[in-house]
C-alpha cells in the first residue's frame, strides 16, 4: 500500500513553560511524515518559500521513508510560519501568530508519480483546498482527514463536503465538540458519524482517544508522560495521526480491528514526538524504539 | 479477608443540566459500600441523624452484602447534607452547600466485631478522623484513604501525617495536582509515593485512572459513556473505590498486578454508578452484569 500525507510545513515560534525556541522545523504534513516513516514509505505534497532553511531541507531528507517529490517551493513567496505558547497543562496551548504565507496562493502540485497512492492523510488546511486533493488520487483507497477550530468557525460548507467524501476524520475533543455542539466527547464522536465519516478519532491529548466506527467504539489511554520528559507538545497530533496511518499501510488493512490497533502505534508516535522541540526525537528514533515503548504500553495498559 | 469502609452517608440534592432531584440516598461510605458489595461482603461504619428517611435505611438494607452494624444513629443530630450542581462538562462540578450536621460531632463508634477487618478504606472526611480509624483495626493488612480539595487547603499537618500511615491513597486528579502544586498527573501521582502511600491511584472522571506503584505505573482510560446515559456523576468517584477494593478483597491480593487488575473492576462499577440518582442503579445491578461490561472494556481498551 502506498501513503501520501497533503498538509503544511512551517517554521515554528514555541514557548513553553521552561524554554523559547525559533525557527524550529514544523507543519502538520512534515510531522506526519516524520512518524509514519517509522513504519513505512510516505509520500509528501507540500509547499514553503524562499525563505524556508536549507537547514530544514537536510532534516527532512534525513528521513530515508519520506518521498519529498512533492515538496514545491516558491521563490518569492513565504513559508508558513506559526507562533504558540503553551502552559504546565500541556492541553492547553494559546496561538501566538499565524502568518499563512505561501498557503494563500495555490496549493501544491500533486507529482504524476504519486497517482496510485492508495491511503491519503489530508492533514489540517482550509477545507476546500483538502476536498481538491482528493480526486487528484484515482486510486485511493481511504482517506482520512484532520481539521481545526478555525475552519469549523469559517468553512463549514466546505467541512461539511469533506466531512461527505472522507472515510475517517480525526480530530481533537475539543474540536469534535466544537463541530457538533456537544460536551461529551462520546457523543460528540457518534454525532460526527452521522456527518458523513465512515470511522473518527477523537484525540484527547494526554487523556489518550477514542475510536468510532459502526462496528463499534474503542478506547485507548494516553502513554503516561511525567512533565520533565514533555519539552514540546507541537506536532504531537500530527504524529498520532502518521503512527495510526503508517500502521495502516503497513498492514494493508483498514478493517474496524485495525483502526483500533492503529490508534496503539498512533500513542507511542505521539509520545516520542513531544519529547524534543521540532522533529529531534523524531531524527534518532528507531523501529525497535517505538515496538519496545508499544510492548512496555501494552503492559501498563492491560485491562482487568 | 474483610474489608470496612468508614465515611460519610448523607441526604443529596442533586442539580444536573436535565433534572433537579432531592433528599436522594447518598454519602461516600453508602456509595462504596454499594459498588464492593458486588464483589464480597463489607462492613459499613458511619453516622446520621435523626433525621435520616427510613426509606434510605431500606435501600442500604437492601444491599445483602453490606452489614450495617457500624451504622449509628443519633436522634438529636442531623444527618450530613450535600448539594451540588453538574454541567455538560461532566468532570466539572460545583458544591451549592454543605451542612455537616452530625459529621462535626464525635466520630461512629467501630463494632467490636469489625475489630478483625483487614482491607480497610478510609472515605473522605477530616483526616484527623481517619487518622483516629486506623488503629480501631488491628488486623489491618491494607488501608486505603480517599481526600478531598478542602482537606489539602485546610488540614494540611493531619493530611501529612495520614498519607504516612496509609498504604493506598485514590485521590482525583485536580486534587492530586493541588496536594503537590504539579499540574501533570503524573508528575502528581509520583510525587504522593514520596509522602507516604505505597500506591497511588489518580482518577480522572471521564478520562480513566492512573495507578502509581513502586514496581510502575498502570493506565486504564475510562468506560465510554455518551452523554445521554450520564444520568448523575455522583458518587462515580467513590463507587470506583468500591470496586477496587471489593476485588482486592475477593482475590486476597494486594500486589501491583492485582491492584493493575482492581483499576478494572473500579472503573466499570463506576460506570455503573452514573447511570441513575443516588443508589438506585445500584439496586438491581448484579455480577453477571459487572463481569459483562467488564469483558466488553476489555475488547474495546485492548491495546496494539
């Protein structure tokens, strides 16, 4: 199975309670590259500026498993860059500044050569710019979408359409409430489903997801974090969602019990992500990295 | 093995976003007692007022496995009162009053005959007075307590000394958080096992629970609930302790892969717990029904 990600890269601004760090290599599509290599091949289609880092460049092609073809940059345009502060409650994070850049002009070319990609991760940018990538890949097989409150606020026509040609969104609680007026997350995560969505997750940051499906629910806690290991929690989502697609493609299978197991590798992915500011942890880590720190999770998370 | 519970049984006035109930059957004693007594018989030890319904007294009657010897009654005092008010946000809740009544007067007598309790949970009220419980249990194998906000803010040297003598402490997360000044639980949760308990279980409502042991920590998320079922979080809390402790008490264990396996049993009798007003789901609920669920969680929660 062939995986393409469509999403953002950025450089990032991040304050945390501890540290303050410029120019960090970020973006929803180079996080989620970063993690879903871990497990298998991905393809990326993306667009910066002139002024994106060399530096950035080098990191990115370090990640053998990542296809950069689609990777276009515009001389005389900006990068997207994005400013965000976040608190001792790691689920909380307060936006500093977004300057979209390049992302208002047109979005990236799809390459030929990525037409038979079978699994595509929409990663989070205006809807309707999500909805125009979809039918540049004749072969797809599932496609899962990510969102924001932004476009719930500004773009629900266009959400909406997504939200009718997808088979999985996956979303933040506070989001799926948000989307749905509802302060359950369960419910919430029911209510998206009648939407349009064959399956949604819904990611509650260090409270762990859930997963529904019409086969049914699952649930999956967070891999406990103590606060010294959390350095910065960017990019943590978009690495769930590279965990759960890689495991996906790795698996060729989508079927209900391998949502489920997906959202296993999407925690551990997540939880490497979030102990280095940008894509340091991420440049070191190993397979046998992520099925020790799986294996240590299935323990301490046993049920009964 | 034998397992007490000492704390509060009180008259609840319950506010949720749908419906107003009062004079409903409710204490963090009564609670626990209803959910362990599922799983093995308990003794109660508590006080009320004369002013208690003789309809509550036949509720807790019902429960055949909870012996209310240690249930004292005064004439002329009035039993505690609570009331409190929940939002759609079922994690967050707001105390419209308390009216001690009986509670600022001596503490229950203990049964001569409970003297041979050996699993012993010490409910929430003044540490001082689960202070004065301990040692009426001479054939203690394990005390287990349970604190609240108020506590930590006003009693702060008896709370010290009674987080020395307890091995157990199940405590919430915004309380775990307070007792410690961490914001992250389990940074919270490690830094209570340096007080004093030689385990520390961190609820976090709807979120599930984390357990903290010297041999390693344990997660379990929460039971999914929709929105719709949660009738009254009442007592959730308490009937999780219930739970816990009634399995430890059937399994004669008290090592960390039991008290792993006990968060199971808490978690699902307090899924239960929401699903009515005061005691009443309780009533009919039965062992067959606390296994079902709890086969069920552990597809849904199973892991990779």
């Amino acid at each position: 199975m062939k995986l393409v990600v469509t999403g953002t890269i950025g450089i990032d601004t991040v304050h945390t309670p501890t540290a303050k760090r410029e120019g960090v290599s970020g973006g929803s599509a180079a996080y989620f590259a970063a993690a879903a290599s871990k497990l298998c091949p991905v393809r990326l289609v993306a667009v910066v500026g002139g002024d994106w880092p060399a530096e950035h460049r080098s990191i990115l092609k370090e990640f053998s498993g990542v296809c950069l073809s689609g990777l276009e940059s515009r001389g005389n345009s900006r990068t997207f860059a994005w400013g965000g502060k976040y608190f001792e409650d790691v689920n909380r994070r307060e936006t500093l500044f977004t300057e979209v850049g390049v992302l208002q002009e047109e979005p990236p070319r799809v390459p030929v050569e990525y037409a038979d990609s079978e699994l595509v991760f929409l990663g989070n940018t205006h809807p309707a710019v999500q909805l125009g990538f979809i039918d540049q890949f004749p072969n797809r097989k599932l496609v899962v979408a990510d969102t924001m409150d932004l476009w719930i606020r500004t773009a629900m026509p266009e959400l909406s359409a997504l939200l009718r040609r997808v088979d999985g969104l996956i979303v933040n609680d506070s989001e799926a409430c948000e989307l749905t007026g509802v302060r359950n997350a369960v419910s919430a995560g029911q209510k998206i489903l009648q939407m349009g969505p064959k399956f949604v997750v819904v990611k509650k940051g260090e409270h762990g997801a859930i997963l529904f499906h019409p086969e049914g629910n699952a649930v999956i806690p967070a891999y406990p974090v103590e606060a010294s290991k959390v350095v910065d929690p960017t990019g943590a989502g978009d690495s769930f969602a590279g965990g759960f697609m890689g495991y996906l493609t790795r698996e060729n299978r989508n079927d209900f019990k391998a949502l489920h197991s997906a959202m296993a590798y999407g925690t551990i992915l997540a939880s490497f992500a979030l102990e280095s500011f940008g894509l340091d942890r991420m440049r070191t880590l190993t397979l046998e990295e992520v099925q020790q720190r799986l294996r240590q999770f299935q323990q301490i998370a046993r049920v009964g």
